[in-house]
C-alpha cells in the first residue's frame, strides 16, 4: 500500500515568518509519521530573491521542494503548471498556505484532489491590496474541502462566511522540550519586551504609553523593543516625543534565544493575531505575557494565570498589570511556570500531527 503524500503550496518570500515556521513543523511532523511530504514554492520573478531562508530550510529539513515560477501576483500560468504537477506527481491532499497560494489552488485543482487551507491570520489592516486579497481568498475558501483554523476566534468568524461544516480548528503545536526554560535573570530592573515586525497591527504605540506610565510613577522598569519594519521612523519619533529615550531601547533584530534572556516579561499589543509563535516560545521559555484581548491571544493567555489580559487600546490597564509584574516578581516566575505547564498539555505537536493525518485520511478515504 502506498504511503499517503501530502503537497504543501506556499509563496516563497525568502523568509521564515510564523506561517512558514509551523508549516516546516508541521511538515518534519507528518514526515515522521510516515507521510510523503513535498513543498511546491511559488517564486515571483518581481521579488528578486537571490537566496531563500524557506527554500533553505526545506532542503536542510531533508524534504522535496520545487519551484513555481513565475511573474505576476496572480498568473495564468502558474494554474497551468498547477494542472500539470498535480497530474504528474498525483498527490492525495493539496494543503495551501497563505492567499496566492490558496486562491490559484481553488481555481486549478477543485474537483482533482482533496484541497485543504490553514488560515494563519488576517490582520484587518486598513491597507487597500490586503483586503481584496482577503476578499478573494474568503471566496477561494469556498472551493476548498477544508479550511484549518487555529483559533476559536478565527473559527468562529469563518464558520458564519463559509459554512461550519468546512472549518475545522487545529491549534499549532509546540514542542517546549526543544526550548530550554531561561529560568530567572534577577529581579532588578522587570524587563518588558515586544518582539516582532514594526507594523501597524502589532500596535507598539499601546506600550510606548503604558511605559510613559511607569515612567510618571517612578517604577523600576526598562522597556525593550525588538524588530525591524516600516513603523520604525514612527516610532522612534514617538519614543522621542513621549520622552522615552532613555527608558525604550529599539534594539533591531534580535534573535528569539538572546531576547527572552533579556527580558522578564513578553508584551503582545496587536490589534488582531491568531496564535503567534512569539507568545508560545515565551511561555515555553517560562516568560510570562501580558497581551491585548483580541484575537487568538485568550487561546494562549490565560488571564491571571500564565499572564494578564487587557481591553486593546487601554494603555492605563497594561501599566497597571506591568506595575503588579515588577512590583511582586515572585508572581511573575509563577505565571512563567504555569504558562510552560499549558504549553505542554494543550499544544503538544503530536496532538497537532495526529489531527492532521485524520483530516487528511477522512478526505482521501
């Protein structure tokens, strides 16, 4: 009997994102299992890569990858080269990863081979092009067998656009046993820290003015900022205009392992996530989180227990569960502790694997 083989199709953008990143997991995952698993790329010429963290990565994690090329956001040729491949290499499902890939898929290949979608995120950002790319690929989603959620959230708000019997939520797994807990790095001064893009959605603005706060009440506290992006001059204008030079370092890129031995407490602001890498390796790093309520986010924070939750926009809230942090340091370790334990029971990558295989075997029986 013949092994089952899965293809992933994805946009190749020459980096490893959060999308990326748990696709390549999910793919080491079911390659373990037993499953044939190949990664079809699409390279736009427009993009100019000349090397690829994914393409990199793919090889290096000993799986098939192949390329897609072509010239355009959305190409005739790239439904022609889809027809063929999957006439060629037969694969019994087609799971798509982000919008290009997805839309072109359902207008390829519905009718000949099991299609199946993961909807990492839609941001909502007030830019025109996302939101008629979100438009098309909601309508895309309705050629589709499945459509993979991975938070109660985005189930939710999917199920009432495309019908409960084609969503299904299957949260990333996370394998804590590969991050090691960086365990206490002193009490003085409680570092708060957001990693990440400096985009619109991520929302530093909301930290900017809860560390303005503490700043006024004369709290012991230092402010980290990690990332690169198009906020950046915005924000560095903010910094400067809140006074908080000083007391906000904007430290660029900074590798995940080196940011949380830098700080005690990890801060999400987003205006909307899904269920971000970024919160689960700082719980599996037993780093406590304060985030907005929005989102995927509550599937993560369990409020009062593994960190806080506040209203988004209430920067009078997050300084004060910030002040509760540094004011009993002895909490935070807890939640740290509590937050790595959750990790554990509730995203563990064989639960995550195990409900993929049965997706795909109900499709392909």
């Amino acid at each position: 009997m013949s092994r089952m083989r899965i293809a992933f199709l994805l946009q190749d953008t020459g980096r490893i994102y959060g999308a990326e990143r748990a696709t390549l997991d999910l793919a080491r995952g079911l390659r373990s299992a037993g499953v044939e698993v190949a990664a079809w790329l699409i390279e736009e010429s427009r993009l100019g890569l000349e090397k690829s963290e994914l393409k990199t990565a793919i090889l290096e994690a000993g799986l098939e990858c192949s390329a897609l090329p072509v010239h355009s956001a959305f190409s005739r040729d790239l439904l022609r080269m889809l027809r063929e491949k999957a006439g060629r290499e037969k694969p019994d499902v087609l799971h798509t990863i982000g919008p290009k890939a997805t839309v072109h898929a359902a207008w390829a290949l519905r009718g000949r081979v099991p299609l199946v979608t993961t909807v990492h995120g839609w941001l909502f950002r007030p830019d025109l092009k996302e939101r008629f790319y979100e438009w098309l690929e909601l309508r895309a989603f309705r050629r589709f067998d499945r459509v993979i959620t991975l938070s109660r959230h985005y189930e939710q708000w999917l199920a009432a656009r495309v019908g409960a019997g084609r969503v299904v939520r299957i949260p990333s797994g996370f394998d804590a046993r590969s991050v090691a807990a960086v365990g206490d790095r002193g009490h003085q001064p409680m570092t708060f820290g957001m990693l990440g893009r400096l985009s619109w959605e991520k929302n530093h603005e909301l930290f900017f003015r809860a560390a303005r706060r503490l700043q006024d009440d004369k709290a012991s506290a230092r402010f980290l900022v990690a990332g690169e992006g198009m906020e950046r001059p915005r924000l560095e204008a903010l910094r400067a205009g809140l006074g908080l030079e000083s007391a906000v370092e904007m430290a660029g890129y900074v590798a995940s392992e080196e940011f949380f031995r830098q700080v005690h407490v990890l801060v999400q602001c987003s205006r909307m996530e899904n269920l971000p890498y970024s919160i689960m390796e700082a719980m599996a790093r037993e780093r406590p989180v304060l985030a907005t309520r929005v989102g995927g986010l509550p599937d993560l924070v369990e409020d009062g227990v593994t960190g806080f939750l506040v209203e988004p926009g209430d920067d009078a809230a997050l300084a004060d569960r910030m002040r509760k942090l540094s004011d009993d340091p002895d909490l935070a370790l807890r939640m740290g502790k509590a937050g790595r334990a959750k990790l554990q029971q509730e995203f563990a990558p064989e639960a995550c694997i195990k409900q993929h295989l049965e997706l795909y075997g109900e499709l392909t029986a």
